[in-house]
C-alpha cells in the first residue's frame, strides 16, 4: 500500500506528499513490512475499522470508515467525503457507539471518515515534538483516500468536529482551504488556546500540548486565520449555556467582519455529548447541501 517505511508519495489535496516526517528510523525488511501492512476489519455493515503504521507518529494507528450504501459501484467522481474528528476524552468508535448517529451516519450517503486522533487536538505541539497530529490526520486522509478511490477535488470533501475537534477541523481547514468545500465545527473551541475569557467561559490551556508562551498559542487559535476560510461554507453550532459560547461569537463576529458568509445555530444545553447528538443531523444536511450545490446539483 506505501513505499519505503517514510510513507513518500502519499498523495494529499491533489499534492504529491513528500516524506511525510523523518522518524529517523532504519528501513529494514521488517519495519518496512509493519509500516506497509494495512488492516480492515467490519464492524457494522458498511463501517469498518482500517489498522495501519503511522509514520509520522512511528505507531499502529485505527481509523473507522463509514460508506454509502453500494459503495464500489459509485464513480470517483460522485464520491462525498466528510471527515469528522472526535472531542477531547473520545476517540474513533464515539460516533459510531451512539446507534442513532449510526444510523444517520449510515443514511447520509457520504463516506465519512472518524480518524483516532487521541490527545492530540490535531495540532503539531511545540513542546512535545513526537506529537505530530496535524501531519497524522494529513496522513490519515492520505491513507483513507488511497484505500477507497476517494478523488482530492475539494468540492467532494468537508470536515467536521466537536469540542476538541471542533478547534481542531477549523485549524485544519484553516491550513488546507484548498481541500475542503465546507466546515462545521460543533461547541468547538475557536478562540483557544488564550486567556483574558470571562468566568465560566474559558477553557484551561493543556500545557503539555500547547506550551506556556502566549505568543505561541497565537498560531494555533483558529480566530487569528479565519480569513483562511473565505472560499468555504462554515457552520458554527455552539449551546445557550455551554463554556465554549463566547468562544463561538467571538469566531461568528470575526466572520461577520470579514464579509464571510456563514450559519449559526445555538441550540439548548451545555458543553455535552447529548448537544452533539442533536446537532449531527444539522451537520450532515449542512455538509450534503453544500456538497451538492458545489457540483452544481
């Protein structure tokens, strides 16, 4: 499936990915056969569990697909994808685990891919140095898209998340707008990492992650790229009385100041998986509107 234990010539974004991180490893037969051994296994119907070597975090990673129904017999070209990255203290299998977001999922119609991004807010931490998450997901959606003939076209692909992951796919999408056609972030947390937030609508910084130089956490606060987001759809969905709201109107009202169009939606609740599960749906008829109206359907 890959050449050379390095991972060279992953295809990203219509880009050739070259080297995607020297782990400094020999590439001997054995650690060349690891790092090229890919793994499926079902778990539902239509949702399977893809194993693999991640060369950029030197470790077996999981990453759990969901297709359409009859899913080969869809051209590339038709072909929807949404990504969708889990919260802090989740992983993979949260989705998946709720039998109502199953079935939504399952009926959507897109290939929706649930990467394992563990602690990592899907950044590449300053301080921890081996903790590459962002090249990791870059990698994951190489490795994903290889698998299922899934074309780079940016009108066929969006990316989603909740929490942690709702910070961590607008960053991405922030640093890749060429790849996505929409993004909806969940009580993401868009003005983090900082401080200066009222009581009870902050969010203490992960040292361990992010560092404790403010001036650091300035490249990684999704409010200081959001003109990066100008050729995107953008859904912000945040909750009445959840700690990440202020955040949220921060990030809507920066929008609003650059001319750049986007949905709002408050819903009831806090800063909980139940205000996830009732904005899934919105997520996905967000994400499949603006995939059809991008191939001109």
């Amino acid at each position: 499936m890959f050449s050379g234990c390095f991972m060279k010539n992953l295809v990203f974004a219509g880009l050739v990915v070259a080297q995607i991180l020297d782990i400094g490893l020999a590439c001997s037969a054995d650690s060349e056969t690891e790092a090229t051994k890919l793994e499926t296994v079902e778990l539902f119907p239509r949702i399977v569990a893809v194993s693999f070597h991640s060369a950029s975090l030197n470790k077996r990673k999981r990453c759990v697909v969901v297709l359409p129904v009859d899913w080969q017999q869809i051209e590339p070209a038709d072909r929807r994808t949404l990504v969708m990255l889990h919260g802090r203290g989740r992983h993979e299998l949260s989705l998946i685990d709720d039998k109502t977001i199953r079935k939504q999922l399952l009926d959507s119609g897109l290939f929706v891919i649930l990467p394992d991004g563990d602690d990592g807010w899907y950044v590449n931490s300053p301080v921890r140095k081996p903790d590459v998450y962002a090249t990791y997901l870059e990698e994951v959606l190489a490795v994903i898209s290889q698998e299922f003939q899934l074309p780079a076209k940016r009108e066929q692909w969006a990316i989603a998340g909740w929490s942690m992951g709702g910070f961590g796919c607008v960053n991405f999408a922030e640093r890749h707008p060429e790849r996505f056609a929409a993004v909806s972030s969940i009580i993401g947390l868009l003005d983090f990492p900082r401080t200066g937030l009222p009581a009870g609508q902050s969010y203490k910084v992960p040292a361990e992650r992010f560092g404790t130089d403010e001036t650091v956490w300035e490249q990684f606060n999704p409010l200081r790229k959001a003109e990066k987001l100008k050729e995107m759809s953008v859904l912000i969905i945040t909750a009445d009385e959840a700690f990440d709201r202020t955040m949220n109107e921060h990030f809507r009202d920066r929008l609003i100041k650059l001319n750049q169009p986007q949905t709002w939606i408050l819903l009831k609740g806090g800063h909980t998986f139940p205000v996830v599960k009732e904005a899934m749906p919105l997520v996905l008829a967000f994400t499949k509107k603006i995939l059809r109206k991008s191939q001109g359907e």
